[in-house]
C-alpha cells in the first residue's frame, strides 16, 4: 500500500459521492429540521452502499464478469426510476403543502424505504469499480472501498447541512425542488450510462 493507492481511492470515493451528496441536499431541503443523529445514520447509510457496492463489483469480476457485463448495461436505467420516483414523491408532497399551507416543521420525513432506495440509486453505478479494482487481492480491495465508503460519509454529511440550512428558508419550495434535484441526477445517470456505452 502506498500513498498513490491512498489517493486513488480518495478520489474515486469524491467521484462516486457527487450523486449522493445531491440526494443528500434535497433530503436536507425536504426535512430541514433533521438532527444530527438521524443526519449520520442518512449518511451512513449512503456510506454503506458505497462500501458494499464497489465489493459486490469485485467479486462480481473475480467470479462471473460476462453476467456482470450484461447486468452493467441496466445501471442507468434503475438508477433513473428509483430516483424518478422518489424525486416525484418529494414533488408530490411540495405540492400538498403549498395547497394545504402545511407548517414547514411537519414536512414528512424520508421513510427507512425511500432511504434504501437512494442507497442502492446512488451507488449502483459503483458497482462498477468492480473493475477498476479487479486487480487488487481481497484485503486491498476491502481497504479502497472502506476509504470510498469514509469520503462518501463526510461528502454526505456536508449537503445534509446546506441543505436543511437553505430548507428552513425556502418552506414547501423545498420538497419540489429537492424532488427536482433527484430526477436531474436520475436523468444525467442515465444518459451518461448510454453515452459511454
């Protein structure tokens, strides 16, 4: 291990985080009087999936890389509705709010469910770095993700505070826009996904 192999997974950790962190701000525009700890297990929970999905690729490649390619051409398209649907979800909710005049305190909050999936549509695509470190024996591999995984925490935890800072301000504007953020993000994975391929 070396300081390149350090700086490497840095940098692939602040890659794979950007989604995350988007989604983070709208979930703290959506809920902006969130705590801190519930801010740490959301970002936590991203982290997770950052750790696990980079592994799941690992092995993946390691085992069965031909069903994994095959499987790899669908990322953008999950990504795209598991993101549409919540980000129509938080729209929806905007809506209601601005038509019932709902106090901005009792804005619903991002349930367990929603959770998970923006777990799983934010890092899908790092299932990926499955093959960017194919090469590297297990340990080496465990240790890159765990540092994707710490860089994800951080990056996340910092859009959840500018985002419920900016939510106190913007009342229901908040929900619409946070919803609008999350089908962005959707639609850029997915035409990303098959402009590379």
């Amino acid at each position: 291990m070396d300081a390149l192999f350090l700086l490497n997974s840095a940098a692939l950790g602040v890659g794979l985080a950007m989604d995350a962190f988007s989604v983070s701000l709208a979930n703290g525009l959506h809920e902006p009087n969130m705590t801190r700890r519930r801010m740490s297990v959301i970002a936590g929970t991203y982290a997770g999936f950052q750790f696990l999905m980079p592994m799941i690729g690992w092995i993946l490649v390691s085992t069965i890389a031909s069903l994994f390619s095959a499987f790899q051409r669908m990322i953008p398209v999950i990504a795209l509705l598991l993101l549409g649907y919540i980000g129509i979800k938080m729209i929806m909710d905007g809506l209601r709010e601005k038509k019932e005049g709902t106090d901005q305190g009792v804005r619903s909050r991002i349930t367990p469910k929603l959770l998970l999936i923006q777990g799983v549509a934010t890092s899908i695509d790092a299932l990926s770095v499955g093959f960017t470190i194919a090469d590297y024996r297990f340990p080496m591999a465990t240790l890159a993700a765990l540092i994707i995984a710490c860089v994800t925490f951080i990056i996340c935890l910092s859009g959840l505070f500018i985002g419920r800072k900016a939510g106190t301000r913007l009342a229901w504007r908040a929900s619409i826009l946070g919803g609008c953020i999350l089908i962005a993000i959707g639609l850029e994975i997915f035409i990303k996904g098959f402009l590379l391929h």
